[in-house]
C-alpha cells in the first residue's frame, strides 16, 4: 500500500508541460528526416557547449579513465564522499564562480554545497526554509516544472506574481502587490526568483531588485 505522499499527482506527469515533452519524444524535429517534426523548446537542457565538452574531453581523457598522472581515482570516486561535495570540485566551482564575476567578489568553498543538479537543489532548499502549507510568491511565466520540484514532496505552495508581455515581463509593484494580497490566507514564507529567467532568458533590472523585492521594516513582505 502506497503512501498518501506517493498517491499524490503532484508529480505532473499529466501536465501539459510533460505531455508536450513526451509528444516531442514520438515525434522530434529533424532538419532532415522529419522537418514537420516537434522542436522541443521546453526542456532546460544545455546543449549549446556539447562541442566545447567534447573536445576538452578528447584532450583530458585522464577525466574519463578516472585516473590522474595515471594514478586510478576509482577507488577514491566510487566510495562514499563528503556529502557536501568532494573538496576538490568545491575550490574548483569556487574560483570559477569568482572568475566569471571578474573577481570582484570571493567564495568560501567551506560554504558550498554541491548537489544533483538545479531539481535536487531547489527541493532541498525548501526543506531546508519552508515548512509544509508556506507559500512564495514567484513572477510568471515560470519553469513548469517547479510546480512539481518545488510542490510534490515539500508540500509548499506557490503563487503567482503575474506579469505581463506589454512590459516585457517586468515584476511591478502592482502585480507584486496583487500576489501578495492573494497569498495572505497562506504562511507566506519569501519570494522566489530564478535570475535569468527561466524560462525567457531575460535578467532582472536593479530597479526590480532593489525597488520591488527590497524587504523593509514597513514592507508587508517582511512581515
């Protein structure tokens, strides 16, 4: 017998969202065998540096043979690890993330968590701040699929901050605003906000950022 957790449809394998995904996989546009084809526009899947990982890759193949000076890290890889991530790749995605800020800002690896990819992260980030029933608020249109790795197992909620195409999607006071009057009944807990936008791309303006989500003493979102 299944749990009530497990029963839930919060997983939104019938939502329009992984029906369009499962339609594209019958169904995949190619330029040449299949130019009616589905293109597949949803999906938040990286695949313009495939070419740049795969020529590192030919040039590093210590990476793939799991060995370094041709010594085998099997053994070292295969074990368990530290659960905050392996040291190493830490000091690593610690002065690449410096590096791309032009060093202006630094990173204390200590303080770094790495995990599976942007779903386990953001999961675990809701365990970690919100108990079950809080609400955020999160600007429209957003990845689809937060509704499922956000929602399912954590049992948050999320309300809408709509915005609109006339300004370009910009999060206003007003719509702000709207959100929150509508989230009032719930615990609301924060506001989420992915920057760029996932899924237009776009990035966030300091007057959104500062003006709009600042969190006084006197701003309702504060209190």
């Amino acid at each position: 017998m299944l749990s009530s957790k497990a029963m839930l449809d919060g997983h939104g394998e019938e939502s329009p969202y992984f029906q369009g995904w499962k339609e594209y996989e019958k169904n995949a546009y190619d330029d040449v065998q299949n130019p009616t084809g589905i293109i597949q526009m949803g999906l938040a899947e990286n695949q313009l540096s495939l070419d740049l990982l795969k020529t590192w890759i030919e040039n590093n193949p210590d990476a793939t043979r799991l060995t370094n000076n041709g010594e085998s890290m099997f053994r070292h890889l295969a074990l368990f690890q530290d659960y905050h991530g392996l040291p190493a790749f830490k000091n690593v995605v610690a002065e690449l993330m410096a590096e791309i800020r032009g060093n202006k800002v630094s990173f204390d690896p200590r303080k770094l968590v790495l995990m599976a990819g942007a779903t386990a992260a953001s999961e675990t980030l809701m365990f970690c701040i919100a108990e079950h029933g809080d609400a955020f608020l999160l600007p429209t249109p957003y990845y689809p699929a937060y509704d499922r790795d956000l929602k399912w197992r954590t049992g948050v909620e999320l309300v809408p901050i709509h915005c609109s195409s006339s300004n370009g999607f910009e999060v206003t006071k007003f719509a702000l605003e709207e959100a929150y009057q509508q989230a009032k009944k719930l615990s609301l807990k924060g506001v989420l906000i992915t920057n760029p936008s996932n899924t237009l791309g776009t990035t966030m303006s300091h007057v959104e950022l500062d003006d709009n989500f600042y969190c006084g003493q006197e701003d309702p979102l504060n209190k």
